[in-house]
C-alpha cells in the first residue's frame, strides 16, 4: 500500500472498538478490611494494638534513620533483592 493510501484509509469500526471487561467480577467487588484480613489469613485486624509493635527493634532514631537511609541506598545501586 503506498503512503497516501495508508494516511487516508479508514479502519472499520471492529478494528477501533476495545473490548473492556464487565464490572461485575470479583475484582471490583468492595471489601472491608476485615474481610480482606479474613481472606489473607490476617488474625489481629485492630489498627491500635498493632501499631508499636516494632518499637524496640531499634535503640534510637538516629539508629532507625541509617536503618531506612541503607534500604534507599541499596535501591539506588540495584542491591535491594
């Protein structure tokens, strides 16, 4: 086909229209928290017992912060895995 004929053709109609997928499947159904929890074996779901877990893993802020500024670090140089 030379190049006018390829600019000035027009598709037809079932070339042009995109199948999408129906709503109506279990992705786009909305879940509560629990109901996820549930599903992914999760057995504490309260937000206020679960938070501070992690306190002590760390002795200070300054020990927390190098802790974080490492992962970045290894993101950059592509040693994360």
């Amino acid at each position: 086909m030379n190049r006018t004929n390829r600019q000035t053709k027009k598709t037809s109609k079932k070339r042009t229209i995109k199948k999408t997928p129906g709503r109506n499947g279990a992705f786009w159904q909305h879940k509560t928290i629990e109901e996820i929890a549930k599903e992914q074996g999760i057995k504490e779901t309260d937000v206020d017992k679960l938070i501070g877990r992690g306190k002590d893993l760390w002795s200070s802020d300054e020990e927390f912060e190098r802790f974080v500024a490492g992962i970045y670090e290894r993101r950059r140089h592509g040693r994360g895995q």
